[in-house]
C-alpha cells in the first residue's frame, strides 16, 4: 500500500526538501527515470507526475505550482481555479479493452479563506476497492496535508467520489469476489460501523 500512496504524492521525497517545494518539485522530475526504472510493474501509474509535468500548462505543466501560486498571491480569486487533471484525452483516450492508469480523473482543492481550511475532491472513474483504495486514500491525504501547508492553511478533509467501485479482483493469485468469504469481517465491520453512526 505504501507505494501506491506514493505515486499520488511522493511524501519520503517531499520529507527530504520540506520547506522548499522548488527544489522537491525539481528532483522528482529529475528522478523520474531512476523511479520509473526501479518500480517497472507500476511504470505508468505515477500520478504525481500528471500533476506536476502535465502538457501544455501554466508553469511548465505543474499544475500544483500554478494552484499555489495563484491562491497566495490573490487568496480571494475564483475557487473553479483549483483543479488539477490526471486524464489527458491526448494519451488516455486509446481503444484498450483494459486500462491500468489512470483511474483517479481530476483533483479539486476548495480553500476557505474565514476558517483558513483546504479540502480535497478527488474524482475516480473506476476504484480497486480491495488492493488499492487504502493507497489511494492516503496519499490524496498526504497530498492535501502538502497542499494546505503550501497555501498556508489547514488540510480539513479528503472526499473521494468513485463511479464504479470493483470488489472483483485479484490478489496474490487468489481471486476475490463480492462473495468471497476472505472479506465477510470486513464488510460486518462496515456493517456494524454503520449502524453505530446511525444510532448515534
């Protein structure tokens, strides 16, 4: 789970050059052969890079710089201007019948200038509920903590919203189905979660 929260935000890397972004922006470009050499089996998955090297955008494609950058020097401007997109129909839109990357869409940050709070949309066209939704969670958190930090307000909450949720998958050789008896606890849990919160 750890890697898959890193291809959304590199949070080992952004540990290493806390207090300037610049310079962590610069070395993940810089790194991303040795990356994308090292962790082969996820070569196209690597999400942070659409967010800061994607085509044809302000601040030579880094979408996260132009965000930042926009928001502390006129706090006050159109929240629509935060958004960010992982999809690009120029690479994206081909006629594979399967697609491993990318699932995650587009981002949105909506600031709150009166209670100096940041929250995170996240839009997924499809989700691996089981094998990577935790990974996904996590580092969209880690990636809104960063965010916040870089405007200078409080990351207040993540909202993932998620048009097809797959529970059909296939993990360490073994096939795991919605009624596969390996996530029964998990969905009482979620059951017994639900109940607590509604009779509360």
């Amino acid at each position: 789970m750890p890697f898959v929260s890193e291809t959304i935000f590199p949070a080992s890397m952004w540990e290493i050059f806390k207090h300037n972004r610049q310079e962590f922006f610069q070395n993940y470009i810089d790194d991303l052969p040795k990356i994308k050499a090292v962790e082969n089996k996820y070569r196209p998955c690597l999400y942070f890079e659409r967010l800061i090297a994607f085509d044809s955008c302000p601040h030579n494609g880094n979408q996260l710089e132009h965000i930042i950058s926009e928001y502390t020097s006129r706090p006050k401007v159109r929240r629509s201007m935060f958004q960010a997109s992982i999809f690009d129909p120029a690479r994206d839109h081909v006629r594979n019948a399967q697609l491993g990357f990318p699932c995650l869409g587009h981002i949105s940050f909506v600031p709150n200038n009166k209670d100096k709070t940041l929250v995170l949309n996240a839009f997924y066209a499809t989700q691996q509920i089981l094998s990577k939704a935790y990974g996904n969670y996590l580092g969209l958190c880690k990636l809104g903590n960063f965010m916040a930090h870089e405007m200078g307000l409080k990351f207040e909450r993540m909202n993932c919203f998620v048009g097809v949720a797959k529970l059909d998958e296939e993990i360490n050789g073994k096939k795991i189905g919605k009624t596969s008896p390996v996530i029964t606890p998990l969905k009482e849990a979620v059951r017994k979660a639900l109940q607590s919160k509604t009779e509360s």
